[in-house]
C-alpha cells in the first residue's frame, strides 16, 4: 500500500523523481530496439541487486493510471530479473511522436540499436507521423545520407535482414547487397567467405557482370556504375516524393537527365501537382 500511496504523490508535470510499483510498468510496444542481449541484462541485474537503479526510468501516464517506458528499457528488465519492487521514474508529457524520437535518440546516443532496427525507427517516424528525411537529420543529429542508407536496407529480404540483427552481416556488408539479384545467396556466401565489405562489393558486381547476357541486362549493368552519391541521391528523392527516381548524370559533365517513372494515372497527377506547386 505504501508503493500505491507513492504513486498518488505524483503530478501530471512530473519533473521530480518518484517510485512506482514495477508490475505499473510497461514497455512502449513501438520501442524500436527489439533485441536485449541476456549476459548484458544478467550483469545489469547483478549491478542493480548490489546498488538499485541509479538512472530513473522516464515514463508517461496511460489512461489506465499505468505507466510507459519512454526510455530505459532495459534497466526495467533487468530490474525485473533483480526480483525489485519498485522503481524510480521521471513522469513526463509526451506525445506518440515524441515518445518514438526520445526512444531511437536514447538508443543511437548510447549505440544500443543494430542498423536494421535503427532503419525500422526511421520508417516508423515517416510512415505513421510523416517525418521527412531531413527533418529526422536534423532531430537526430544524423546525416540525411546515413538515414537513406539504412533505409535502403529494409528492402532486403527478412532473411538477410535476420543476419544483420543477429550480426553475422555487418550493415556495410548489407548495402552491398541492395542491388543484388538473390542477396541471400550472396550474403551466405560473404559469411562463409569472412569477406570484407570491400570483397562484398566485388562479389556482387561480378554476379551482375555474370548475368550480363541481353541488353537489358547491359543497360542495368551501367548503371550499377553510378557512384555512391548519386544512388544515395535517388534513393532520397524517390522515398520523398514517392516515385522512382533514376538520375543519368553524364560523366565527367555537369549535365544529365532525372527520370520519374509513373505507375498510375493518379501518380501522373501527383507529380503534375507537385511541379506546379513550385
């Protein structure tokens, strides 16, 4: 009764630090990490049986009179396996938008993400409350060519993706595999190898170089030749406007084409709008 009576104490400002029962804690299920190493958690709960928590968990209030864990997940875990029956929390105010942000910028900022779920973070924040790749930059304190890159990743197969969670497959690895016709294949074959991503990357043009045969296949050859930049570039422009984006920029020239290619008479429409509008 006395943890109950501590939590009545708490104001809706919640700037102060507080104890609230642990089985009043839950985890925020659009927390974008996914994957708690058990010999981590085990040392943290050793820690915590010796000492307590000594970072509070920052929390917010659910209808229910319950309570989210807008960070500090892990220390509720492992606080669980200490067999605690009660924590310290922060109480604050945070929309779904926010409780998302402050979850991918505790986990980036402490390294704690692997690429595919700091990807899925990114995707999350654009699909469900449209934050912009720029936008998300400049919040993160990241640059917009690294979010593109991860995003490019969740293109993959599960499978891959898999390894990269697992980290079998480093993400530079991943990248490698984007463009690639059967990236699983390929991916066993870097692992079994222990290629470098520099090895990746030959392995997977010689795969392509191997399909060469018709002129389509030469067309997409060439343009596999396009640098890191100018892919990065594509993949930016066709995940904001929606669209798939080619640039054919001339080499050695400042000159080149950009494409958008349309599935829809309703995209027509969209892209007709979006060139008027400026």
């Amino acid at each position: 009764m006395a943890d109950v009576a501590e939590t009545q104490t708490v104001t809706e400002k919640g700037s102060a630090e507080q104890y609230v029962p642990i089985e009043q804690i839950s985890p925020n299920p659009e927390q974008p990490r996914k994957r708690f190493d058990p010999e981590d958690l085990n040392d943290l709960a050793n820690s915590i049986r010796e000492k307590g928590v000594i970072q509070p968990l920052i929390v917010r209030r659910r209808e229910d009179g319950s309570f989210e864990i807008v960070a500090g997940e892990r220390r509720w875990r492992a606080s669980q396996m200490a067999q605690l029956h009660q924590l310290p929390v922060i109480i604050r105010e945070f929309t779904d938008v926010e409780v998302l942000e402050v979850a991918i910028i505790e986990n980036i900022q402490r390294a704690d993400l692997n690429s595919v779920e700091e990807a899925a973070g990114y995707r999350q924040l654009m699909d469900r409350f449209g934050h912009t790749q720029e936008k998300m930059a400049e919040a993160l304190g990241k640059s917009r060519s690294h979010i593109a890159n991860l995003l490019r990743l969740l293109n993959l197969p599960e499978t891959v993706l898999e390894m990269v969670r697992k980290g079998d497959l480093s993400a530079g690895h991943a990248r490698t595999l984007v463009t690639a016709d059967d990236p699983l294949k390929l991916a066993n074959q870097i692992i079994a190898g222990g290629l470098s991503v520099r090895a990746a990357e030959a392995l997977v043009k010689k795969a392509q170089a191997g399909d060469a045969e018709t002129p389509v296949r030469k067309v997409r050859s060439s343009a596999e030749e396009k640098d890191a930049d100018t892919r990065a570039l594509e993949g930016d422009l066709s995940a904001n406007l929606g669209l798939k984006v080619t640039l054919n920029h001339k080499p050695g020239q400042e000159a080149g084409q950009m494409v958008l290619t349309y599935k829809t008479m309703e995209e027509l429409d969209e892209i007709c709008r979006l060139l008027s509008a400026h």
